[in-house]
C-alpha cells in the first residue's frame, strides 16, 4: 500500500482494502475512451485525477473512487459499440440459458439493468419485465421500464419469483445495496441470479482493456466476494458457477490469447508497448475467432454467475 495512502472499504463488506494494485490516471483513460470509441468520459470522471484500484479480503477488485457512466456516456457509448460490432449486445449470453432452466412456467421475473431485454426470449413461460434507465426511455423496447430498481420497489417488494442482474452489479458504486435491493424485489424462497465478470479472468489479463475499467466497470469479482454479497443480504447461495464462452463473449477470449502482454500486477499503462500490444490482440483475436470459432474450453470462462435465494424466514 502506498504510505500515507488509507485504503478504502471494500464495496461489498465495508472492511479495508488489503492491498492496493495500482494507480490508473483519468488522462489516460479518458483519452483511451475518446480515441477507440470516441466516447467522451470527462463528465462522469467529475475532474478527478486518478483512481486507484485495490484488492478486498475477499479477492474482489474494486477501483476507488467509484464513479458511474452517466446517461450521456451510455448512449454515446453504445451507440459505438454496436457501431463496431465488435461485442453483440443483444446476443443469448450462456448466463441466459443457465438461469432461465431454473425458471418455472407462469413465474414473474424481474430483469435489472435488461438493456435490450435479450433474456425476455429465453423464458417465454414467464412474465417477464424488464428495468433499464439507460434503455427504456420513450418506450422504445417493450416490456422495459424507465425505472430504477429502487422505485419500482416502491410498489412491488416481494412481488416477483425469479430476479436478475446480468452483467449489472460491476457498472454501480454500492454492489452491496443494489443487490439488497434485488432481494427485496423477490418473494421469501424466490430466485435472485446475478452475473459478474471476475478475476482472475482472461477479461483482467487484456493490456489496457477499457470494457473493464471506469466509469464502466468499477469492479472485479470472486466466489468468495459473491458468497459475502449474499450472506449480507440474508440470501442463500445455491450455486456460483462459471459460464461459458459464448458468441457474445468469443472476442475477449481471443484478444488475450493474442495479445503478446499478459497483465498481472499491473492492468492499465500509458506506454506505446501495451497500447501496441492491445491493438495486435484486438486484430488477431478477430482472425483467430474467424478461423477458429467460438471457443470450447473449460478454463475459468467468461465469467461468474451466482445462484441465491431468498431466506424464507425474511421479512
């Protein structure tokens, strides 16, 4: 830890950092956003110099200060992602599948931060709703609400039997008080998935990979940082498991197998070796997967899905 230097609390237990990885500048990341994909992070990044990104007793990465992408930033952000064409948004994710076979005909489910509402046609024997500020606004996606979680709970607390957030709880600055929130939504035994990306992971081993760094993903997670985020929440583990590599996630497998960088104690660096390194992944990892496909491998995969349940006792 750096001297002087007071770590901060762990977003999911409160407790101190036991480790402090490494400092990333907001020049450097505000210009590798403008530069590939000309999205502008100056206003989420609030005027602040540097985050620093640490490691918590329960091996969870987290970059401090938190700070979220804004609306303007999503859209901008998006709006170049599909552009490029590189990561299929509104693909099945192997997460998907695996949630929707626990999910029995004529449940309500709830889908937190949906975006395109992609998992709604992997339970059609459900009812299905979806939340997403970022995307629902106009109405544009049926079935998808302008609402955060926190105000539809307002008049639908324990109302669903299945809730999920796929790829959510990293993009937010208090994980621990949203998925709180996810099992408010649900009735007492009901179903709460949730999807991270985690580390270590091919995802953490990319030079200078802007996907998993602020104001868009402000966390990396483990088993054990899953296992306390239920706990806390009086909610019961069922399973935690790695999903697969799928079409939606082919491209980040590739990139770092590619890359000729491997990144271990350092992530994030402003030298033309890595950025170099970053680029040469990127064109080979789309070569490889055009030769190759998608990938059919048992390592550690594209990321962690957890499995819980309401206490039935809750309240």
């Amino acid at each position: 830890m750096p001297p002087q230097e007071r770590a901060p609390a762990c977003p999911v237990t409160g407790r101190p950092a036991v480790r402090h990885v490494q400092w990333v500048t907001a020049r450097l990341l505000t210009d590798l956003w403008r530069i590939e994909f000309k999205t502008d992070a100056r206003p989420s990044f609030r005027g602040i110099d540097r985050f620093g990104l640490w490691e918590s007793p329960t091996g969870l990465y987290f970059f401090d200060p938190p700070l979220e992408g804004d609306r303007a930033f999503y859209a901008e952000f998006y709006a170049r992602l599909n552009a490029k064409k590189f990561f299929p948004h509104q693909a099945i994710r192997h997460e998907f599948l695996i949630a929707a076979r626990c999910i029995e005909a004529g449940a309500r489910v709830l889908d937190v931060g949906c975006g395109f509402a992609s998992f709604r046609s992997c339970v059609p024997q459900a009812t299905y709703i979806g939340l997403d500020p970022h995307f629902a606004e106009g109405g544009a996606i049926d079935g998808v609400r302008n609402e955060t979680l926190a105000q539809h709970l307002v008049k639908h607390a324990g109302s669903y039997d299945a809730v999920c957030a796929f790829e959510v709880l990293e993009h937010v600055r208090a994980p621990a008080t949203l998925f709180a929130q996810l099992v408010q939504a649900v009735k007492p035994g009901g179903l709460i998935f949730v999807g991270v990306p985690h580390v270590p992971s091919a995802m953490t081993r990319i030079p200078n990979f802007l996907l998993n760094a602020p104001p868009h993903h402000l966390t990396w997670w483990t088993r054990s940082a899953l296992t306390e985020l239920a706990k806390g929440a009086n909610a019961v583990v069922d399973n935690i498991e790695h999903v697969p590599w799928g079409g939606n996630d082919y491209l980040v497998y590739w990139i770092e197998r590619c890359s000729p960088i491997k990144c271990t104690g350092t992530h994030f660096r402003g030298a033309w070796s890595w950025h170099a390194a970053a680029a040469f992944g990127l064109l080979g990892g789309r070569l490889a997967y055009r030769l190759l496909g998608t990938p059919a491998t048992k390592d550690e995969g594209a990321g962690l899905l957890l499995t819980a349940r309401r206490a039935k006792d809750a309240n």
